[in-house]
C-alpha cells in the first residue's frame, strides 16, 4: 500500500468505528431510559436489550480489529480517530 493508501483507509476505519461507537452509546441509553421509563413494556425493553447487545458486539468486533492492525495503520487510524473524537467534544 502507499502511503496515501494507508492513511486513507486509516481514515476510514477511523470514521466506521466512530460511528460503531456512536451506536453502542445511543443503544445504552435508549435502554437505559426504557428501564426507567414506567410507560415501557416488558417487550419494548426486552427489544432494547436485544438492540443494546448487538450494538456491544459489533463494537467489540471492531474493537478487536483496529487493536489488531499493522503499525502503520494503527498509526493512521489512531491519529484520525482522535481527532475525530476531539473535534466531538468541541
């Protein structure tokens, strides 16, 4: 790969597991809301669990993978994802 290559798929990996991220907090505290919510029933909460655990999956997954790269794209994707995640907080 040249070095274009790699940061732009760096870059990418960054920005789907941002997003996978981004998931996995919206699912917890949808269910969360739900758990406390008395209007909710035991099936919409049931369907959160379910959404909140394949939400948690999917972020281990990639996870597992961006923990798994080679150097070279560990380095893209971590300074990407940083500065994603930085310019969040803003």
């Amino acid at each position: 790969m040249t070095e274009q290559q790699i940061k732009d798929f760096g870059q990418a990996l960054a920005e789907r597991f941002k997003q996978v991220s981004d998931e996995r907090a919206a699912a917890e505290i949808r269910f969360r809301e739900s758990i406390y919510s008395s209007t909710s029933t035991r099936y919409e909460v049931l369907e959160l669990v379910r959404k909140r655990d394949i939400a948690q999956a999917n972020y281990d997954t990639w996870d597992e993978v961006t923990s798994n790269l080679p150097p070279e794209l560990q380095t893209a994707f971590s300074e990407h994802y940083q500065k994603i995640k930085s310019t969040e907080a803003n």
